[in-house]
C-alpha cells in the first residue's frame, strides 16, 4: 500500500485529509510539527509528502529543503494559505514538487496526489552528490568526502541504485532484478558479497555508516547520521 506522510498541525483539516486519502486506498501517517515530521520523514520513507508550509515550530519549505539537503528525493505535496504567485514559485524552488492553496477541495488533492505517484522515481543526472558521496557516472568515478572509492562496474551500479533511494530498504531481490536483471532468486549469496565488498570501500573504519544491513529485509542508504 502506498505511504503517505500527512504533515499539518490544524488537526481539522488532517482528519479530513487522512480521511479522503484513506478512503482512495492509501496509507496515511500523521505529524503535527516540522520536527515531528522531520523524524517520521527519516525514519519511514514515505512514497510521498504532503507538508502544511506553516507549522507551529518551524516552515514546511524548510523540512523539504532540509531532507532534499539529505539526498531524499520524496515527492512534496506544499499545502498552503498563501496562494501569490510569488508563494507558488518559492514553494517549488524549496523543493517542493506541488503546490496546493488553500482552501481546496479534497477531490483535487487526491488528483494531485495521483499526478505526483505517476511520475518516474528516477532522474537521469549523471552526477549524484548526496551526503559526504560523489558519484560522477559520466566519468565512472566516485569519492567519499573526497577520498577515492576504487569500484569495479557492478559495485558502482549497487551503489548508484541504493544513493538513488535513501532512507528506503532495498531488498536482496531489487537487486537482482534491477542491478542483475535477474528474474530469479538464484540460489546464491552474490548480492551479500558484493554488498560486503562495497560497504568496506565506502564506509571506512572511523566513519559514520551509510550502508546499513536491514536484518532479514535487505540494505539501507543512511545520510541522517
């Protein structure tokens, strides 16, 4: 079921949307605050978040811009009652991947959220800077806050698909299936040794980790250390 992070404080109109959004199928969590959603944000990986852009302890542009400051690429749905074009263009700027003003009805909510979903997860940037990590894949090279990571073709492939998704578990048959092109789970622990090898180049002793083993799930790009 698709996840969605319903960050607003009127709690009115957050039963209405949960409401609405429950009702077309989705998985709804809720946040009050811009720290509370922060932290629901990190810890869940949503499928997509809807922010309220005035919250009681903080700017809802200021959480997005935050998380895409961590490599988190989540769909952004901004809620707001400042409707300017101004307002519009600065919502969208912060990160913000819509902008809907308030009031609204709740059936072109749901329409935007559906617009959002439909769009592809990947870009087709060929530099990826998420954290102290550098991918350049035009020039095949990689760096860790400026130390050289030597990987060989598949161990940059792996690295490339788990920076592309932070803060989601990948499991052992995404690989195979996307990395591999596998459409099987062969009876092999190919994915582990590789993942082994470059969670070694990437995470350095004395670092802070960011490729964590998932117990039983799969593996996960950590930048919120």
């Amino acid at each position: 079921m698709t996840h969605i992070l319903l960050i607003e404080d009127d709690p009115g109109t957050a039963d209405e949307i949960a409401l609405e959004l429950s009702a077309s199928g989705y998985r709804v969590t809720r946040g009050a605050s811009f720290e509370e959603g922060l932290e629901v944000a990190r810890e869940s990986a949503p499928d997509l978040l809807i922010v309220d852009r005035q919250l009681p302890d903080g700017e809802g542009l200021d959480l997005i811009a935050q998380l895409r400051a961590e490599g988190r690429r989540t769909p952004a749905l901004v809620l707001s009652a400042l409707g300017s074009l101004d307002d519009r263009v600065r919502g969208l700027r912060a990160g913000g991947d819509d902008y809907l003003s308030k009031p609204f009805a709740l059936v072109e909510l749901v329409a935007r959220v559906e617009a959002l979903l439909r769009r592809p997860n990947e870009t087709r940037d060929t530099r990826l800077i998420v954290g102290p990590l550098d991918l350049d894949l035009f020039d095949v090279t990689a760096t860790r806050a400026g130390r050289p990571l030597e990987l060989l073709p598949r161990e940059l492939k792996l690295l490339e698909y788990l920076v592309r998704r932070p803060g989601r578990v990948v499991t052992r048959s995404m690989l195979l299936q996307d990395v591999w092109g596998y459409t099987f789970e062969p009876n092999s622990n190919v994915v582990d040794v590789h993942m082994g090898r470059l969670r070694r180049k990437v995470d350095a002793e004395g670092e802070p980790q960011l490729i964590r083993n998932v117990r039983g799930q799969g593996y996960l790009f950590d930048v919120a250390n």
